[in-house]
C-alpha cells in the first residue's frame, strides 16, 4: 500500500449517532491515500467504541487516540493531538457529525499539488438540516429548513495574505467550515495550530485568522462536505447558552478580535487595509448600541430578530425557549431526538 498523503483528523465528543457515518465518509474518499486520526475528547457514549472498532477494521489506516486519563480538553487541543500524530504532507479536519462527499480528499489534493504555492484549499459548504429524513419515521413530513450551501462568497482561484483574511473582517467573504479545507501539514504546524487556551464560538476563526495572516488560499467553489445541523452541535449549543447572539459585543466574537490583536501586534508590518478593518471591528466592540442602530438600519429584520432571540434567552425558562428557538432556527422536531 503507497504511503498515505493526507492525514483525516476527526475529533469526537459524545458523537455516537454520527460517527461512523462519519467515518464511513472518509473510508468511501476516492482517493485512498489517506491516514485517519480519530481524537476522542473525553466521550461518555458509546463513540470510543466506534472509533475503536474502525481503527481494528484497518489497522494500517486508522488510529484511535484520546487525552491523558480520558479528559475533555476541547476541540482545540483535540485538533492538536491529531496534528501531533500526522505524519503526512497534507491535514484536513472533519468534525464527528459531519459527512464529506467521495471526491472531497481527491479534489483538494489535486488542486493542492497544481498549486503548490498555495498552503491552503478552501470551499463552500453544504448546510445540512435534511438528514433527519433517514433517521426515525423517513415517511414522516418533513418540516425543517430546506438545505442551502454555505458560499465563501469569492470566485475561483488564489488569494493572497492578508486579503482573504480583511474580506472576512469587512464581511465580504467567509471563512471555510471546519470540514471544507485541506491544508499543507508544515504550514499549520509552523502556525502553531490550534490555539488550546481560547475554547468558545471562535475556535476555528482563531485558527483561520493566524493561517490568512501567512499563507495563500486556493479558492474553490465545488461544494464536497455535508456541515450537519442540529441543536446539539457546538455552534447552536453556543448560541443557547449566550455566548454568542449575533449582535456586537457578544463575549465569543469579543474575545476573538482581542485574540486576533494579539496576532496582528506580532507580525513585523500591519498593512493599512488590514489595520483599517481591526479598527472597525474595535469600534463596535467599545459601541454595540451604535452598531446595532447602524445595523437595524441596514437590515431592520434582522436585527429585530436578533433583538427578540437575546430578550427571549433571558425571560423565557430554558425549556421553553430552547423549543421555541430550534423551531425558530428551522429545525424539524426529529433534529432534537437521539438516532440509533
């Protein structure tokens, strides 16, 4: 068997209605040269037993790590572990409820090796709400949103640093999903990785923002990854809790322009745009009523609804609010049930 060429890192918390069609996923890549690294993060269901059973399916691919004495140390540290283990020239991360599509590793190798002044492949995603129709009762209606493709919102092709990272600031583009980018193995290990202290909304936009400062993005706009949605992932489990409510000066997005800060004030040269966009973002932090003004005005139903989903969190019993939320959200009432 040729030695593998990217390493498939899956991280995993409590994960056992997803993970093996996860898993699945990437045992059905067209390309096949790929090693698969999965991180338990201190799983109390039965996930370890999953990954456990697929690294002894294929020993020679497959690897099953966890954290001293089974801890829960967060997707960051988990990411690094994964990292740590790697052994081959490219890395690309899939969360354990997420899917990709058989052509996904082989398309962005083949983009990766055509550009190889490119550190970074990067595209759309698939928003996935219908996946409960092959869950429990298929035959029942579906009432849930509709799926739709999470775009980058920029054209084929490279993008040089810092640019891509400025779009992103102005909110003329976005970064990739955790599961939509292929990456060279130095380049992220040079980064530093994931940062292990800074654990919230903003995990993998800490990551991006240190890999847009440094490194040029190849942009595609196939759309090969499936980014599953359900209540209990870690992005709607955030919104819930309060940490992040879409409007300025919520805590997650708060500490990941301070973080991004830190980044910037290291680097030798801060170019003008880049620095026009940080002081921005520094604005709405200090003024988040004049912000929220300056956005009802540019979006008044939008900001109504943000207005209304904050007020709500704090009158309504989590009970309720959690139903009337998911709903809101689009949810279908099977996208909160456990799958066997």
């Amino acid at each position: 068997m040729a030695e593998p060429l990217v390493s498939v890192i899956v991280i995993f918390l409590n994960a056992e209605s997803f993970l093996a069609e996860a898993i699945a996923s990437v045992e059905a890549q067209t390309l096949t040269r790929w090693e698969l690294i999965l991180v338990n993060d201190g799983s109390t269901d039965g996930s370890a037993a999953i990954a456990h059973a697929a690294a002894k399916r294929d020993p020679l691919r497959v690897r099953s790590a966890s954290h001293v004495d089974g801890e829960n140390r967060g997707m960051s540290a988990s990411r690094n572990l994964g990292l740590y283990l790697s052994r081959t020239k490219y890395v690309a991360f899939l969360d354990g409820d997420d899917v990709w599509y058989p052509e996904r590793l082989e398309r962005h190798v083949e983009l990766l090796e055509a550009h190889v002044d490119c550190a970074i492949v990067a595209g759309p995603t698939e928003m996935w709400f219908s996946w409960v129709k092959t869950g429990e009762n298929p035959s029942q209606d579906y009432v849930g949103r509709e799926d739709s493709i999470r775009s980058l919102e920029l054209p084929d092709g490279p993008v040089d640093p810092p640019h891509y990272l400025v779009d992103v600031l102005e909110e003329r583009a976005k970064t990739p999903a955790i599961c939509s980018f292929t990456a060279q193995t130095r380049a992220v290990k040079f980064a530093g990785g994931f940062d292990e202290d800074f654990r919230g909304m903003f995990e993998d936009q800490v990551f991006f923002s240190k890999m847009l400062l440094r490194c040029r993005t190849w942009i595609t706009t196939e759309v090969l990854d499936r980014y599953r949605q359900h209540p209990g992932s870690a992005c709607y489990v955030a919104r819930l809790q309060g940490h992040y409510h879409g409007s300025p000066g919520n805590p997650d997005q708060r500490a990941f322009v301070e973080r991004l800060e830190e980044f910037v004030a290291q680097q030798s040269e801060t170019p003008p745009s880049l620095a026009r966009a940080l002081d921005r973002w520094r604005r709405r932090m200090q003024r988040p009523w004049r912000t929220l003004l300056g956005d009802a005005i540019h979006d008044p139903r939008r900001t109504m609804r943000m207005s209304l989903r904050f007020l709500a969190s704090k009158i309504l019993p989590g009970r309720t609010y959690r139903r009337i939320w998911a709903r809101a959200q689009g949810f279908d009432p099977r996208h909160d049930a456990p799958r066997d």
